[in-house]
C-alpha cells in the first residue's frame, strides 16, 4: 500500500604567464614569432583547477533524507511494510504465524494492522489445495465470505457492523486478493474505526494471509492499506 538540487560553481583560473624563449633569431621569419610566444604553464592551471573544485565540493551539504516511516517485516514466504511507529508482537509455528502492530496514542489505539499467515498445503492438505489453485481468485473471495462469519483473525470482520462490497483483484507476483472495507467499534470508548480486510492468496507458496487494518483516522487505515499492498514481495521459502 511511499524522493535537490546542486549549485555548480564556477572554479576561477589562474594563468601565470611568462615568455620563453627558443635560442638565437634564425632569420626575420618564423624565428621571430616562435620567441615571442607566450604560453602558459599547464601544470599551475591544473593544480588550481583540482584546488578549487575539492574545495566548493567540501563546502556542499550534503541532502536531506527523508523521514523513514515504514519497515519491513519478513514473514515466511513473502514480506510486508508496516509503519514505524507501531508496535509489533509476534508468533510463529509450524505451519505459520500472526503479526500484530499497534499504534497508540493519547491512552487508545490509533491504527492497528494483523496479518495473520497459514501454508494451505499443510494446513488444507493436498486435496484441496489442488481445488484452490484451479481458481485462486474464487478461493480468496470464499475465505472472505467465511470470515464473515468467524474471522480468525481477530474476529475485525465478523464484529463489524458495517462491512462493504468485495472486491478482486491481483497484487505481488500471483497473488490473488479479495477486500471488503468495514467499520467498527472498539470498547475503548465505543470509538468508530475504518477497517479493511484482505484475504491473499499465493499458490506459488500455498500462502494464505489474512489481513486487517483499522484506524481511527480514515485517511491513515488507506495509506496503511496502501503502502501495504505495494510493499507486498513475494520472498523464498
């Protein structure tokens, strides 16, 4: 689901001038405009020009970075961006695990982000793995619709009291998505918080997540959704 400008300076040269001459007149012909020849010396010239440009260069400041605002997380089988101003609980087991980040602020939650992940493989056994990749993109919208119900991944889902269309679509390399946008209240004040929930599906890595973003700043849980869904890499086993 997130990049000034040099001033070149003109380096002044120094030409030290001085006549050399080339021996006797050889007649009132070439002789004549050789001797008075002035040339100038170039190793003076190059050791000005070296001199100043290291020098204008020690005098620049150097940029600015931007803030950094985002890390990044290494799952199993892909890796995901979550801001850093959250903090992060996790556990992991044999056949996946669960990413919590929570920010707080003025004694309540601010934005939270779970990502909880599962090898469908291991966990759905072969049978019905071979049914889910023969349609990946049903098999994240019917994930979703079960979540509905009971959602494993913190019951955000299935205790909205409002939850919004479902959409499909294609995110990372083979990863087959299915979102619906809620909303919900938190006991913490009976606060209303602007969800969304994301279902991934990775048939390369028999990779199911399970995504949800709250917030209570609407404009926050889209930038986190964002920032997510371009972060999102598909990483090796």
């Amino acid at each position: 689901m997130k990049f000034l400008a040099f001033i070149a300076a003109f380096v002044p040269l120094l030409v030290l001038i001085g006549c050399i001459s080339f021996g006797e007149r050889m007649g009132n012909g070439t002789g004549n405009e050789s001797a008075n020849t002035t040339v100038p010396p170039a190793g003076n010239v190059t050791e000005n020009q070296t001199g100043n440009a290291t020098q204008n260069d020690t005098n620049q400041t150097p940029p600015i970075p931007p803030p950094k605002l985002y890390e990044r997380y290494m799952a199993k089988g892909f890796s995901f961006e979550y801001p850093i101003n959250m903090s992060v609980q996790e556990s992991r087991g044999s056949y996946g695990g669960i990413f919590t980040g929570t920010h707080q602020f003025d004694g309540q939650t601010g934005e939270m982000l779970v990502v909880s992940f599962v090898n469908t493989t291991s966990v759905f056994g072969p049978n019905r793995e071979a049914i889910l990749r023969n349609n990946p993109t049903k098999a994240a919208s019917d994930f979703l619709q079960e979540d509905e119900v009971s959602d494993p991944a913190g019951s955000f889902l299935s205790s909205a009291y409002d939850v919004g269309e479902l959409s499909n679509f294609g995110v990372a390399r083979d990863g087959f998505v299915a979102e619906a946008p809620f909303k919900i209240r938190f006991s913490e004040g009976g606060k209303s918080y602007t969800g969304y929930a994301m279902d991934i599906y990775v048939p390369e890595r028999s990779l199911l997540a399970k995504v949800r973003i709250i917030a209570l700043d609407s404009g926050k849980a889209e930038d986190i959704r964002d920032n997510f869904l371009l972060s999102l890499r598909i990483e090796s086993p």
